[in-house]
C-alpha cells in the first residue's frame, strides 16, 4: 500500500558536499552543501542560497574545491553548515580545520578531508529567487594517499558520510549489495 | 601526503536513481541514473545521455519518475542501467518490476522501488555533445508505507543503495554517525 506524501525535497542518498573558496581578503570561506552531484564527465553542479558568503567567493574567484565529508570530520562538516560566513569572519579559522591553495585552480584544499575535487566555474545561473546553479568543471582530484588501494580511492577508506533530510541525520555508507554492470545481466 | 588523480568523474555518495517515463506506445520506458541530486526546493536535476529511449521519452510527455534503488531491488535496478530499451523494446516486462499510472503525472510508478517522486519537467536543456539536463518539479512524494515511521521516511526502512563509480559496487547506507545542524554546535 503507498501513501502520498505530497511534494517534498528527499531524495537517497544525498551528499555531504564541502565547499571552500577563498575571500577577497584572502581568507577561506567554506559551506555544506547537500543539493548537488555530477553533472556530466568531469564536472558537478551544486545549487545554493546565493546569500551564502562562499557562493559569493565562489562566485568572484571563479573557483572552488568540493570535498566529500567522512566519518571522521562529521562535526567540522556540520559546523560548516550551522556557522554562517556572514556573522562570524573567522568561520573557517574557528573549525580547526587547514587548508593550503589549490595548484590547479584558485581555491583552497581542505588538508583534513581525505578527498577533493578542484573545480573551475563553468556557469553561474539563478534558478530560483535566492538560489543560484554552480556548473563547474572538475580540473583534478586530490585524494590522501590513506584512501588509496592500488592508486584508487577506496570507499571502504574514504568512510563517506550522506545527509538523511527527513531525519537530519548523517550516516556511513555500509556493506556492499551488488555488482554495477554485472547482476542486471541475470534478468537478460 | 596527497596525491593528484587528474580530473575524474568521482563523488561520494552517488544515487541510484530509477528514471521511468511512458513511451509513445502506452509502454514504460525505465533506465538507472547517477548524475543526478536535489536542484532547488521541490525540484531535481539530472544529466543522462540523450539517446537512451527513456530520456525521449521523458522529453516527450514531459513528466517522470524518479524512484530510489534500494538494497532488495539491487538487481532489478542494475538490470535497468545494462540493458537498453533502444535495444530491448519490451525491456521494462522482463524486468518483473510492475507500474500503475501516476495520478499526479502523466508517467508510470514502479510499484515495488519503495520510495518515488513524481516529476513534471521543468527544463531540458543540451548541456554537452550527447548530454541533456532534466530539471523536474516533484510534484509528489509516493511512498511504501513498510518504510514510513510516524508517518515520515525511515531511511532505515528505506535501505537505499549508493553507486560506486570506482569499484562499481552498489552499497546499503550504514549506520548513523552524526546529527546534522546540532553537532557542528561545539565549535561554535
């Protein structure tokens, strides 16, 4: 039996998307953003509140990097989103979280999260009033060397996080189920 | 250390999204999505190949519906990514899955994906050689009752799966590690 729940922003599972782009002055900026996911071979495409301090650093650098949140960096990925840019300047500094600058493109690479996309606007377009669509191209990944297994990033390592909106929890991802390319073949 | 992979196609986690549309014919075009996420409130955004028979099909009646791939349904929804409805005209049959007309959009609801929103297309626009972007409103949330908890969706009843476009596996989500918007409150 299936009930309607009317319309409602869910969908499984979402990400926990690490945004960071340098200020003017210099300074990082960084947000969570969970609205988001590839957009086509090599690039992404995030929408977010354009009041954002990021989505304006973003905006006029014309850069970003956007770093996966793990298990192990769930309460510095959470205050990256409940610490807004606007009230508190030194919002990155205050997370104990370090980043060094990108030689890719011009924005920072959170040191502590384990995988990074660096990332070169493409497209900035308002879908919505106060939402705006980033289309950026991933220029390269950057990954800690601890997540590897035979030069590859390991989702067993990497310990990823999703974002639970109904219950707005944060989860790991768990065993494996299945085999992409390959179980479907038994119904053909 | 941090190593450089170049640029890839990679984030975590990454849906699996099932995308059903009605054929010119009355029949049910469906196909597995990865590209994809929440575009705004009430709305998706996803980017596939604009030659799969269901991507023509959601052009043509404009609606959709986008189902969540859970773990029971691991290989019903790998079945619908391998096999081709360019190629197998009653691809959707063999599959088993059953679906009965939306009463909000003109597109199927596969009855056994626990989880579905129901789309009317917003946008589709070409995006690349071959890519097109399908923004959609969700015009409603249908959903299994065995999932619901109080009324609202248990993502541990849900069992959703993720894409790892790495090792291609299909993983369950684990267990909760975190609450969102509260534990980011200590560094604050």
């Amino acid at each position: 039996m299936r009930k309607d729940l009317g319309a409602k922003t869910i969908l499984y599972p979402m990400p926990v998307l690490i945004l960071a782009a340098y200020r003017e002055d210099g300074r990082v900026d960084a947000m969570n953003a969970a609205w988001g996911g590839i957009a086509d071979t090599n690039q992404v495409c995030i929408c977010l509140s354009s009041d954002h301090a990021t989505t304006k650093s973003i905006a006029a650098r014309k850069a970003l990097t956007v770093s996966v949140a793990d298990a192990a960096h769930t309460v510095e990925a959470d205050y990256l989103g409940v610490c807004s840019g606007n009230d508190v300047p030194d919002k990155f500094e205050k997370s104990g979280l370090h980043a060094v600058r990108s030689e890719n493109v011009d924005a920072p690479v959170i040191q502590e999260f384990p995988l990074t996309l660096e990332c070169r606007v493409s497209s900035i377009d308002d879908i919505s009033e106060g939402t705006v669509r980033v289309v950026a191209d991933i220029v390269n990944v950057s990954a800690d060397e601890g997540i590897l297994t035979d030069g590859k990033v390991d989702i067993s390592k990497l310990d990823p996080i999703t974002y639970d909106t109904v219950s707005h929890g944060y989860f790991r991802i768990g065993e494996r189920v299945g085999n992409a390319f390959s179980d479907g073949k038994r119904l053909m």
